[in-house]
C-alpha cells in the first residue's frame, strides 16, 4: 500500500476524531481496514453519549468490523487510529489479530502502547501487530489540543499567557 493511501485511511480516522469532538467527546476515531485496503468499520468515541467508559473508537470499530465479517478475528485487517491506543484497546487489537496499528498522536498519560504498561511487550501479548506511530501525528494531535484547550480556556476565563498560564 502506498504512503498516500494509508495516510488516506487516516484522514478517514481523522474525520471520525473530529466528528466525535463535535458530538462532545473526546476527539479520537478509528478504522478498520481489509487486506485489500477497503475500509470495513469507522468510529469515534461515544464514552459519553452510551455512558459506557468502553466505548473507545478503536474498540467500536473493531466490534463492528467483527460483527460485518462474521468472525472476532480480523485477521489480516489493519487498524488506523488518531491517538495511541489505551491499554484496554491494545489488548482488543492483540485479541482481534489487528495485523497494523497505525496512530496519530501519542498519549504520554493515557497510552498503553509505547507508555503505560507497553501492552505488546509482555509474554502473555500472543499477538503483535506491526506497529506504525506517528501516522498523521499534527492533525491528530491539534485537534486534541483544541478539544482541551477550548474545555481549559471556557470564553469567560481569565486570559492565559502565551504558555497556557494563567495572567493575574
Ligand atoms: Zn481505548
């Protein structure tokens, strides 16, 4: 698959993240797409609006694409996501055989990937896809800065400095 393709099934994950941050949520969204590059399943967050703390964007788009295939393996199916996946989606992703992970935007405080636990480095991990970060990283991440910033910085609050501090 060419670079311009994948970073086309991000776009798709992007405006799923974006879609989410307008419902509300947190802006992350996810894909997952087949062997031949078709995209099979999208979603973003819906934690809030099904008041189920599960109901991650990687985690929806991994049930559904299990549900259209028919099978809870997808294997050989990639998985396209904006933000690092939490420790619980990277188990889903392990148990569901996700072949890649592409992801945007890392998560220092809530990423189970390359922070936290590092879900994929233990024994009991008995699947690992290949792992490809960074993936549309810019967008993704503005987009979440925007989300909190905009949660942090309500129009009525005291006016910030320039490093986000607030001015007496
Ligand atoms: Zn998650």
């Amino acid at each position: 698959m060419t670079s311009a393709v994948k970073l086309g099934h991000m776009d798709v994950a992007l405006a799923e993240a974006e879609a989410a941050g307008a419902r509300g949520e947190v802006p992350v969204g996810a894909v997952v797409v087949a062997p031949g590059g078709a995209v099979v399943a999208r979603a973003g967050n819906r934690t809030r609006e099904l008041k189920d703390p599960s109901a991650h964007a990687e985690l929806l788009a991994i049930r559904e694409a299990a549900r259209r295939l028919g099978s809870e393996r997808l294997t050989g199916h990639d998985l396209y996501v904006t933000l690092e996946p939490c420790p619980m989606c990277a188990a889903l992703v392990s148990l569901a055989r996700i072949r890649r992970l592409y992801y945007g935007a890392a998560d220092a405080k809530g990423g189970g990937v390359e922070h936290g636990p590092r879900v994929f480095t233990h024994e009991t991990c008995h699947h690992v896809p290949e792992i490809y970060p960074g993936l549309g990283e810019a967008r993704a991440s503005a987009l979440l800065k925007a989300f909190f910033g905009e949660r942090r910085n309500p129009p009525s609050s005291p006016s910030r400095g320039e490093d986000g501090t607030p001015q007496a």
